[in-house]
C-alpha cells in the first residue's frame, strides 16, 4: 500500500521498527538486514548528507537517533533489553 500511494519514505519507520523487534528478539542478522534498508532509503532521500558526509552506517547509530532531531542524537545509547 505504501508504494501504491506513493509514499515510499514512509518506509523508513517501518524499516527501523523490523529492525528493533529483530534486535529485541535476538536476531541481530534480520535486524542488521532491516536497519540497512533504513539507512539507505534515508541516504536516497538526503537525510544523511551527501557524498562523504554520510556517516557510516551502524545499526546502534540508526536505533540511538530514532526520536531524535538529527545529528547524533543519543546514538549508541540504544541497547537490547534484557530479561
């Protein structure tokens, strides 16, 4: 449906919500795989800069700025809960 309306960007909070249930489930492959699709749909859309100001991409720094205004925001801060 989202690609049928045409707002695909709304993807990138889908993206990284995978990627947290993935990580809050232990599977860290399938949370890495998600978090990526993330990152690159919000690098094609420019939020990530352009060339080589992107920052790289690691799955703590895209789960650390979710809520953020940008920047670095809390990124590492985000841990898998335990218990």
């Amino acid at each position: 449906m989202i690609r049928d309306e045409d707002i695909h960007p709304m993807l990138t909070d889908s993206y990284t919500m995978l990627a947290m249930l993935y990580m809050e489930t232990g599977e860290t492959q399938k949370a890495e795989e998600y978090g990526k699709k993330a990152w690159q749909l919000l690098a094609d859309l420019g939020f990530l800069g352009v060339g080589e100001e992107q920052p790289r991409f690691t799955l703590e720094r895209l789960l650390g700025n979710i809520g953020g205004l940008g920047g670095d925001g809390d990124a590492g801060k985000w841990r898998r809960r335990e218990g």
